[in-house]
DNA sequence: AAACGGGACAACCGCTGGAAT
DNA sequence: AATTCCAGCGGTTGTCCCGTT
C-alpha cells in the first residue's frame, strides 16, 4: 500500500516525512491519548506536541469522524435517511448544516450517504440527482417509504436533539402524518396509529404530528392522486437496495412486495418528466 | 481458487472565510 | 489595511471488503 500521492503537496510531505494513508491503532492512540489530556483545536501544534508524523488537517478529520467519542457507527436509520433526504432539500449539498441535525454523524457520513445510496439511484434511472424529476421521485416514492418503515417499527428511536426539534419545528412545521397519507403510494400512516411513535421529547403532548419534519416543498409537492387498487397495471418494481432500508420501493398489502404504478405517478397534468423513459429505467432496474 | 467488479467508507485535496498579527 | 495562518467545508480519490464469475 502506498502512502504517498501522486501530488506535488504529498511529495512536499514526504520530504519532511509527514505519513499519509491510513491511520494505524498505534497514531490513534497517540491522538486520542493526546486530545484527552490536552483537549482538540490548534491541530497543526497538536500534531506535533502529539508526536503524529501527519497534518493538522488529518489529525483534525481523523479525529471529527472517526475517534471522537460521540461519533455513531453503523448504518443510518430510516428516521436518519429521511431527516437526511428532507434537509437535503432544504439545505442542498451543505452536508456539514444537515450533520448539525443527526447527532453523532458526521458530515462526511452523510455525504458518502448521498452519494453511494441516492446518487447511485439517480444514476441507475439515468437521471440526473439533481433533476425536478429525480427530486419528484424521492419525495413520492422513497420519503413515504422510509416513513412506512419508520411507522411500521414499534418504536422511534430519538434521533433529534430538542435543540434541532425545535429548529425545525419552527422552520417547516411539524409534518403531518394525514398529508401523507395523500401521497400517491398512501402507506396508511393513519394519524391515531402513530401516536405512541412520536420521538421528540420536546414537542407538545397535545401534538397529533408525527416528528418528522418537512419542508413544505417535500411531500406536498406530490401531485394528490387518490389511492388505487393494486392490480394487473400495477408495476412491480424492485430497486437494488441491501436490507438496510435503502429501497425506496412501495407497498403493496396484498403481496407483502412493495410496488409501483408509475405511469400512475408520472402521469397527467402533474406530469414532471417522461414517463416512458422513466418506466424504461425501471424496468431496467427490475432486471438489473 | 483466482480474477474481477462494485459498494462502502476513510482519507486527501483545494478552496474559502475568519481570526490573528 | 494587508498578510499570514488555520479551521472548516465540499468534492474527489484511494483502499478494503465482499459477492460474482
């Protein structure tokens, strides 16, 4: 394994013998040994005092995203991919603001997040991430799947702090569940059935919202199609998604399979974007 | 069993803005 | 006011791991 890049900066580090590549237990010792005792910040001079043969920067993100006690390892939750989805919205590609609302995740996290899982999506339906169409799809697709998911797991984890509850809060609203349940895929996210999820200390008992939070411009934005039977027309799509609720296919209670009727999506006057290239995609996708 | 390919994630790079001098 | 230094950010790359052929 090499540890020295190809750039003129890494060759200008080798000289002075600065390490690049990964970090072996033993710097990570030295570093957390070093920032317990001394606390972070001045990261250049923490590298040296620490005796770490790297730059402040690597010690810093090192540090931020690995090391620091509080960082959360493990796959994101539903109730963390959808906050992600919905601020990204919001926020855009600030990854940095949208970690300031997953506590113990890291902007970087996120990030690979956004790009591995949704990106890799986008890229499949040959879509552009960036696309009203592949926003369209997210919003009417993936996001009430993910609070399908949420609301069928018999409890909700925290995953805000009231600092960022109620920053939200006050921003978008609270959402609420029966808007939902107008989306096209109508998960059947019935009001009274969430009431004992609701994962925000912060909000008010009196509350009949389910805390997640939306963007006005998220969920609302799905053209208000009235449910339909499942049927023949009905599309089965599989999206190439692990087991860790990364699929942003929809439910169909007689299966038990999650399906779609796109063209029912995509079509008529809310049209967004070409519903036969779409279906192609998928299609693709079905076979992928 | 080896080669290959793709996914996931850690780490690096360049740039920017703000604080310090 | 100008310059330097540093922390932080977002984009990109590198590496490891695992499944498939």
């Amino acid at each position: 394994m090499s540890f020295l890049s190809k750039s003129s900066s890494s060759s200008s580090d080798e000289e002075i013998g600065l390490r690049r590549g990964p970090w072996t237990v033993e710097e990570d010792s030295l570093l957390v040994n070093y920032i317990s005792q001394h606390g972070e910040g001045r990261w250049n001079m923490l590298a040296h005092r620490a005796g770490l043969k790297r730059t402040g920067k690597s010690c810093r993100l090192r540090w931020l995203n690995y090391l620091k006690p509080d960082v959360k390892r493990g796959n994101l939750t539903p109730q963390e991919q959808l906050l992600i989805l919905e601020l990204h919205f919001k926020l855009g590609n600030r990854w940095s603001k949208i970690a300031q609302y997953l506590p113990g995740r890291t902007d970087n996290e996120i990030k690979n997040y956004w790009r591995t899982r949704v990106q890799k999506q986008a890229k499949h339906l040959k879509i552009d991430s960036n696309s009203a169409a592949f926003q369209h799809m997210i919003r009417c697709i993936w996001i009430p799947r993910l609070l399908q998911k949420i609301q069928g797991s018999s409890a909700i984890p925290s995953i805000q702090t009231s600092q960022s509850t109620s920053l939200l809060d006050s921003q978008y609203g609270p959402l609420n569940i029966t808007e939902i349940t107008q989306t096209p895929q109508v998960l059947s996210l019935e009001r009274n059935s969430i009431s004992s999820s609701r994962c925000c200390s912060s909000r008010s008992p009196s509350s009949e919202s389910m805390s997640i939070y939306k963007s006005p411009n998220i969920i609302s934005e799905c053209p208000k199609i009235p449910p339909r039977e499942m049927g023949d027309s009905v599309v089965n799509v599989h999206f190439p998604f692990d087991d860790n609720s990364y699929d942003m296919d929809t439910f169909s209670p007689a299966t038990g399979n999650f399906l779609t009727n796109y063209d029912q999506m995509v079509g008529g006057e809310n049209n967004m974007m070409n519903g036969d290239i779409l279906a192609d995609s998928f299609w693709s996708m079905d076979q992928f």
